[in-house]
C-alpha cells in the first residue's frame, strides 16, 4: 500500500504468533504472519518460485485503548474503532461519543449537530440550544485521530451488539479519520464479487486477480451482441479467435458509439421539449393576464363611453336652451327693447393668428416676452409672438385631451384639459416639468394669484398652493350651478363664470360675496378691467358690464369676423385677444 493512500506504516517486528496461508489453483502462494503487536508481512510466492512481499505494521493498541463509536442507523455511518483512546474534550456531552459534526450554540458549548437540535436545553447551563455556527477547529481535530480501516473490524464479543474490535485477519492499517473513504475504497481487503458471475463466492480486492485468471464463468465481450459464451481465461483466449462478433468489433463499437450519441441528442431534445413546455406554460400565463387586462380595459371603455354619452345628451340639453334664449333675445333686440352697439366703433380687428386644427378654447398672454399661448381641440398649444414676426413661435404636445385652460405663475405656464389633467411647463425653454391629476372631469379654467392656482371643473373650483413645480390642494369651492368655464382674478377677488352666473370670491378667505345673473347662457370667458367686467357666451356675445353697478350688462351684438362662439379672452397693453370655436385668434384694438 503506498503513501497515496495515507495509510501508516511501522516497520515489521520478529517474534510472529500467527500465520496464515493459501494456495491457489494456479501455483501461486500466499502467508501472511501476524507479529505480536499486529504486525503483519504477506508473503507471496509464485509458481516459479519467486517471492514478493508486503509488510505492514497497525499501531500498537490492546483493548484497553480501544474506543467503540456506536452505529449510527439513521445516518449509516460505519462504526468507528479508534487506535488511541480520544480526548475526552473531542466526546459530546449529550451522546457521551466523540463529535459527529460538531457546532457551536449559543450557551458557548460545543455538541454533535443532531444533539443540538434535538435536546431543548444545554447539560452544562440549562440554556435553551440554538445552533450559531460549525466549530471547525474541533472538526479538524477529529480528522487527525487514527482509526482502524473497517475492513479490520469485527463485532465484539459482548453483550452490545453495536460494540467492535481489532479483526487481526482483517487490513491492518490505521488511518486519519479524515482519510478514512480514500483508504477504504481502495482497500485489499474489502469485499467484491465476481464480475463475471455473482454465483462466484465471495472475495477480497486482493485476491480478485488471481481469482479472474481461473474463474470458470467468464462471458464474451460481446455477450451483449449475442454471443452466449462462458468459459475460463484458456477457453476465453481460443474463444475470441473464433467469435462470430470479433470481427465486427469495431462496426459494433461504431454502432455504440453512434447509438450513445443518439441517446446524449435525445436527451437534449427531452431538455429542449422540456423548456419549451415550460416557455409555453409562461406564454399561457401571460395571455391569461392579457385577456384580464383586455377584460378590464373594456369594462373601463364601456364606463367611458356611457358617461360621454350622458354628457353628450347634457350638452345637447343645454344647446337647445340657449338656442331658446338666443331666439327670446334676437326677439327683444328686433323690438327695440335693447341697444345695441356696433363693435366696429368701440375695437377693430388688427390681425388673425391660424394654425390650430380645431377650435381655440382658452388664451393666455406672457407680457415679459410679448407672447401668446393659445390651447386647442387638437390636443396643442401654440406659442404665438405677438410683438416681432407674429407667427408661431413652438407648438407644445402632452396632453391627451382637448386644451380647455390656460394660466401664467412667474415663469411657469400651466394648462388644462379634458383628460383632467394639469400640466406645469417652464416658459423658458418651453419643456413639460409636470403632470398633476387634478379633477374627475375634464379642466375647464385655470387661473392664479396670491401664490395660488385655481383650477373650474364641474361644479367645482380647487385651489392649489404653488410650491416650485409641485401643486397642493388647500380647499375645494362648491355651491356652483354647473361647468366652471371662466376664471378671473382681479386684485383681491376671484371672478367664475358657469351657466348664466358669474360669482365673485373674496381670495383672502375663498369666500363668495357678489352673484351676477347673466343671459345668453353659460359664461365661457370672462375680462376684468378697472371700470368694466367682460365676459364672452355660448351665443357670439361679448357683454360688458360697469363694474359692481347695476347699471347692467351691455351686449355687443356678434362679431362677425369670428365665424362661431367667442371661446377666450385677453387682454394686454390695450390690446384685446379673441379666440373662437372657428379655431382662429384675433387681435383687436380700440
């Protein structure tokens, strides 16, 4: 046995009290003598009458240093015969052996991991038992105790059937416990069958060779061909010369070979049949999940259909209403009752800006650069300079409804819209910094002061604190007759227009103080100056009324350069802008 095998050698001692000897068949001779401290040499003595020898020693033990580990049935762990008596600081408290995969718990002592985790409480302390980590240290050291190789073992002589002891016609070689599996898989003494026929009795590794060379149920090579030979070596060598199969030894190899390639790509394939199953499980799941999603996003389309088709029906409503008021007041005008003015007299119209694809909603003007924002049907705003080449300067996209509002704060522009949404942008380089969800129903007006935004939907006026980029909500203005389309604040004062009515809030405390009862149906715009309040109607009529007096409203009649409903209102250095549903801008002047 060499090194390679961590087996420990002694050198052989004289004196021998056993020896053992067997022939076989063939002539070759082997003894082997036991010395008294279970050394041992082999003497093997071939039938040319050449000797070869193998000596080898055990360490000296008698049974009053032999340690006897318990089997271990639950884990089957052979049993372990120590050649020295182990420490007792290497035995667990618990199971009273040395350490099977010792660990330290949390009192600090060291236990077999199965001890551990099976006892409720430490032996030493009485502390509750919780496994922290392997102590490795007194692992290694385990490693290091030299045990007896099992294959020179045998039960003991005693009452305790899991007891064993020293076999002296076993291996005798002691070894590291650490080396243990690589010195026994390789052992001469360990038991093997015949390959040839497991009728054959049993043997030791050792004596496997010699048994080969005699046994008497040797089978072809290439009995898994066919061939039903069974011989001993001499008929095996004169068998192979006439074999039927010997010949095609290397198409046969071909075809194994070919045949185990054959097996490795169907196995392949059952990994790829395999994956894509499982791909075609995931893509099911996903479709699954589409199909709900789908579900859910037609439930969500039927919801929005059935609450436009109510607004639908509510403006249709409020069309036919206004038509009956604007046919009740032509009546009036035709009769006399009221005055009327001619608009041509008071403004006149210095230019038209075109380019939205639908109408003009809402206008909105920045005097520091003499620009006008302008929100459309067609989902835009358009940047318009007023001052040098009256064109359009940039058309912002982000919204995914109509335009309906626009607002300036310092240099912030916000807009909104019929997806209900408010949209913060920065003047200066004309760029979307924000998106904020704002009402239930489409964004009708938007207006700010006092650090303050006012957004109009229906029924409802919120006001949002400006902070940087970001809006909170502070208070929400309810008591509103209808759609909340104009907004205007003057000074202290908050202007609303809905249907027929303009309310005025006091900004300080967002309390309402004046209710001004107008014709002509819903207010869509409205512009405050220092004696006069304007406000734009359904019907193509601009109304002006002296301030708080109750001098009344004056109607200017239609414009008829505007070839549908005024929509939007501004006004900056005496300049008037109109915007209508014929999407076109004018500018008009006195």
């Amino acid at each position: 046995m060499s090194s390679a095998k961590n087996a420990r050698y002694n050198r052989f001692s004289s004196g021998t009290t056993n020896i053992t000897t067997s022939e076989n068949t063939n002539g070759t001779r082997m003894e082997t003598t036991f010395g008294p401290a279970f050394s041992a040499v082999t003497t093997i003595t071939k039938a040319d009458g050449t000797n070869t020898f193998k000596q080898h020693r055990r360490t000296p033990s008698s049974s009053s240093t032999l340690t006897y580990s318990p089997r271990d049935e639950d884990d089957g762990m052979e049993p372990l015969v120590f050649a020295e008596q182990p420490s007792v600081k290497l035995c667990c408290q618990l199971c009273c052996s040395v350490f099977k995969d010792p660990v330290i718990t949390t009192c600090g002592h060291t236990f077999c991991r199965r001890c551990a985790l099976t006892s409720e409480k430490c032996p030493v302390d009485n502390a509750k038992l919780t496994v922290v980590v392997n102590n490795i240290a007194v692992a290694e050291q385990i490693g290091e105790l030299f045990i007896h190789c099992k294959y020179g073992c045998r039960p003991a002589a005693s009452s305790k059937p899991t007891a064993f002891e020293v076999d002296p016609r076993g291996c005798p070689f002691t070894i590291k416990l650490s080396a243990r599996k690589d010195h026994e898989s390789s052992c001469d003494y360990r038991p093997v069958r015949c390959p040839n026929n497991p009728s054959c009795p049993p043997l030791l590794k050792m004596n496997l060779e010699a048994h080969l060379k005699e046994c008497e149920h040797i089978k072809c090579p290439h009995s898994k061909y066919g061939c039903a030979f069974i011989g001993n070596q001499d008929t095996y060598e004169t068998h192979l010369e006439t074999c039927k199969f010997e010949g095609l030894k290397e198409f046969l190899q071909q075809t194994d070979d070919r045949f185990h390639e054959m097996q490795v790509a169907m196995a392949q394939k059952d990994q790829e049949i395999a994956f894509l199953r499982s791909m075609l499980g995931k893509l099911s799941e996903k479709i699954d999940q589409l199909e709900k999603n789908l579900e859910l996003k037609f439930d969500v389309l039927d919801e929005n259909q059935s609450k436009l088709s109510e607004d639908l029906m509510e403006f249709r409503r409020d069309a036919s209403m206004l038509n009956d008021e604007l046919s009740h007041i032509n009546a009036r005008l035709n009769m006399g009752i009221l005055g009327s003015y001619d608009p041509q007299q008071i403004f006149k119209c210095k230019g038209t800006f075109v380019g939205h694809q639908g109408p003009v909603w809402c206008l909105c003007v920045y005097s520091i650069g003499d620009l006008l924002f302008s929100g459309s049907s067609d989902k835009t705003i358009k940047v318009w300079d007023t001052c040098t080449t009256y064109k359009c300067q940039k058309t912002l996209e982000g919204h995914d409804g109509i335009v309906l509002a626009l607002c300036i704060q310092g240099n912030k522009l916000y807009s909104g819209s019929a997806d209900c949404t408010i949209i913060v942008w920065d003047i200066q380089n004309l760029q979307k910094v924000n998106t904020i969800r704002a009402h239930d129903n489409p964004v009708c007006t938007l207006v700010s002061s006092h650090n303050m935004l006012f957004s109009g939907s229906l029924k409802a006026i919120k006001v949002w604190d400006i902070v940087g980029t970001e809006l909170k909500l502070k208070k929400e203005l309810t008591g509103l007759n209808h759609w909340v389309r104009a907004l205007v604040a003057s000074q202290n004062y908050l202007y609303s227009g809905s249907y027929q009515t303009i309310k005025i809030w006091d900004i300080r405390n967002l309390e309402c103080v004046h209710v001004l009862q107008t014709s002509g149906g819903s207010v869509y715009s409205i512009a405050v100056t220092n004696h006069h309040i304007v406000c734009g109607t359904y019907e193509n009529l601009i109304h002006v009324r002296a301030g708080l007096c109750p001098w009344g409203w004056a109607g200017l009649g239609g414009w008829l350069r505007h070839q549908g409903s005024v929509t939007a209102l501004a006004v900056s250095r005496g300049r008037l802008f109109s915007g209508a549903v014929d999407s076109t801008v004018k500018v008009w002047t006195c």
